[in-house]
C-alpha cells in the first residue's frame, strides 16, 4: 500500500519505518528541511534501538522515502496517518491541537481520491469529528475517512512494540475503512495480536485511559514504597507479591522516580481537561498527577537527608538522566528539577548518560557532563542512579569512587541494600 506519515517524530518516524519493513511503500513527510535531508542520508534524529539500521535497509530497497513536499506525499498517498505533536497548553493543561488542525487543511486542500486519513497523534475525543468538519470543505468533493489509530510504542522498545503489538485498535464506523486497515496491519496481527474495532471516539479515549491507568500504577506503587520505608517492609516483595495476582499483574509496578516522558505527565493532564469540558470530575487522575508532582519534591527531600542537609560544595553523581532507559528523550525527566536544586544550592554535579549530553544542563554552571562511567564517580560524595541503564547493573563503587564514607541513592532499586552493606557502602534504595 502507499502511505503517509505526515510528522517525522518518534511516532511518524518509527511507525513509517516499521510499515515500510513489512512492504509497503511509505513517505515521511515534514516541514522540517534539515530533519528531511538528514533522514534521506540515514541519519536518523532519535536514539531508539535498531531504527537508524531499519531505515537504512529500507531507504536501500526502495520501500521508504523522505519528502519536505508535504502536498505531494499527500496526493500520491491511499493512506495518510497524521503524526504530529500534541503538546500542552502550559496555561490550561489541555492538548494544543494546532499542528493537528494545520495538516487536515493540508490535506483538505490535496484530496485527489478516495482516502483514509488516521490520527496516530495523541487526541482529544472529538478531535476526528473536527477533522471531518474541516475536509468536508475540500473543493474536489473527494471522499474520505477519518479513523483513530492511536499508538502504544514504548520508547527504546518501540519497534517490537510495533511489530508485536498487544493490540491494534482501529477507531471507525466505516466498512470500507476498516477492511482496508486490518489488510494493512494483517502481517502484524496474524502473530496473535488483537485486531479491535471500535468507534472514533472510543478509539480517542483509549489512549487516554490506557497512559492514565498506567500512570496510576507508578504512583500507587511509589506511595506504597513511602509507606514501605517507614514500615522496615521491601517495596520489591510488596510488587512481586501484587504482580503474581493476575487480576493486576507485575507491569509498572516498580518503585522510583516520578513517572517522566512524553506521554504519561502530558496525556493525564489532558483527560483531566477532556473530563471538564464533559462536566465529569476525574478524581482520581487528578490525584495521579497531585501524587506525581509531590514526588520529585519528596526525593529532593530523601537527598538532602541522606547529605544530612548539608549539599554546599558537595560533589553529586548522577548515572543517567533521561527518564527512562534506552531513550535520549528528557522530557519530564526527574533529573532536570533535581540537578536544578542542586545547582542552586552550590553543589558540584557531574553525570554520565550513555545517549550523552544533554542541552537541559549546558548553561547550569556547576554541572558537567561526564564521558565515562569513571571519570563521573570519581570522588564522588554521593552516586544516585537515576536511570535503569544496562550500563549500571554490575559497578564496582569501591574501585569507582575512591573516597571514603562515599553514599549511594539508588533510585532504581538495581543494587542489594544486604550486598552494599556486606561492602561496607552507606545505601539508601526506594522504598527499602
């Protein structure tokens, strides 16, 4: 099939890749010019396992192509997937829907057949809705569907989560819409995955819902490892003991952090707002995000307990910063407040992140990015590992750090609080 991604983002990028792989004939399109000459030289903008590899291999065989002509992919396209961003209003917390609204009159202005238009971008429950108002003024009177196929890529996992999807949701009433869709996504669902068809606003919700339930884990679990800390009780044996119960399962059930990323803090906010433009009060996602904020204060608090409140001219490593692993991205990473904080009350930071160094630090003038593992130990006062890399599983802090009565805030809970002891190395964990 010939498709569209219209946005070269995580999502337009890896879903136009992984489709391309499966043969299909796919252009990415986007404003962006340098992003465009860069990907059609196999650069790829983003640090995700295995993608830079795949593009490459399909640029080679012809499949993929990379287009700044936004009008041209759309005319030559059956299949057009939105894919743009839909950050927060900072002021009213709802999903800023304005680069959505400016590729439907993109595309409004392109019909040249019959063609299925689908939002894989973030949306609203009558965002579809919207979008059909604005193509029914297309001069051509070219028919079309609008469809909802919302996305549940995890970053540094997403091309498996693509290619091994849980499920495939595809938001529409139209037959035609929908026959055509399960035939583009039948080499993904004949390996078991569920093909659910549902209507365009259920499909909207979906999404919604989904990041919201997932968010109410991480922060039902990271209350309970406050409750854990008090009670001398392991928050690991709590979400083991929780997880084996099939009715709940063992997924996001792991204490750390605040939850971070370009989905979780952005989509409950959203469905807060979506929930007051219904008049229906979403208590207990509004206490998810009340929860999550709390918590990047609260492991302020833990850090400068474990420093004895003293942190002036104290050397701070932090091993990795991105909110999650395997990912370059740092949106509402819980290290950026941190190193923040820290930074204004004169500490010395440095940090090693194997995605490397990140622009959210340049201009703080106490914090420096390190290359290696090594040289951002060395004589340390305080270790926090901050992300689960692979890269920290297995470190020798004694041959590290070299510095004696040296501590370490391992906020993954990676490392054994007995063996850190047996060592003779001052451990603080989450919720242990």
């Amino acid at each position: 099939m010939n498709l569209c991604m219209i946005g070269t983002g995580y999502v337009g990028l890896v879903s136009g890749t992984c489709f391309a792989d499966i043969g299909n004939n796919v252009i990415c399109s986007d404003v962006d010019n340098s992003k465009i000459l860069n990907l059609n030289s196999g650069i790829v903008p983003i640090y995700e396992p295995g993608l830079e590899e795949m593009v490459k291999r399909n640029i080679n065989q012809g499949r993929l192509k990379f287009s700044n002509d936004v009008a041209d992919s759309i005319r030559r396209s059956d299949i057009i997937f939105i894919c743009v961003g839909t950050p927060t209003n900072k002021k009213t917390n709802t999903a800023n829907l304005k680069y959505v609204f400016q590729v439907a009159n993109k595309i409004k202005s392109n019909l040249n057949k019959y063609k299925i238009i689908v939002t894989k971008s973030t949306v609203p429950v009558t965002t579809g809705d919207k979008i059909e108002s604005i193509l029914k003024k297309n001069k051509y009177k070219s028919k079309y569907d609008v469809v909802s196929n919302p996305e549940f890529l995890r970053e540094g996992e997403a091309i498996r989560d693509f290619t091994y999807p849980d499920r495939v949701i595809i938001g529409t009433d139209s037959k035609k819409a929908n026959k055509i869709l399960k035939s583009l996504y039948m080499p993904i669902i004949k390996k078991s995955s569920r093909y659910f068809n549902t209507s365009r606003r259920g499909a909207e919700l979906i999404k919604y819902a989904s990041n919201s339930f997932l968010a109410t884990k991480i922060s039902f679990i990271n209350e309970l490892a406050n409750l854990c800390e008090k009670t001398g009780v392991d928050i690991k044996d709590v979400s083991l003991g929780m997880g084996l119960d099939q009715r709940i399962g063992d997924r996001f059930l792991r204490a750390g952090p605040a939850y971070g990323g370009s989905c979780f803090p952005k989509d409950t906010r959203a469905l807060i707002d979506i929930g007051n433009k219904f008049k229906t009060d979403l208590t207990i996602v509004k206490s998810v995000v009340a929860s999550n904020n709390s918590r990047k204060t609260l492991l302020l608090e833990r850090v400068k307990s474990i420093l004895n409140n003293k942190l002036k001219n104290k050397k701070i490593t932090f091993l990795g910063v991105t909110f999650k692993p395997n990912t370059d991205d740092m949106r509402e990473a819980s290290s950026i407040p941190m190193i923040s904080f820290l930074n204004k009350k004169n500490c010395k930071i440095n940090y090693y992140d194997p995605s490397g160094e990140k622009v959210e630090f340049k201009n703080l003038k106490n914090v420096k990015f390190s290359k290696s593992i090594k040289s951002a130990c060395l004589n340390a006062d305080l270790v926090i590992l901050h992300t689960e890399w692979n890269d920290f599983k297995l470190l020798n802090f004694k041959k590290l750090v070299k510095k004696n009565n040296f501590k370490i805030f391992d906020m993954r809970n990676i490392y054994s609080p007995i063996k850190m002891k047996k060592l003779n190395i001052k451990y603080s964990g989450i919720g242990r």
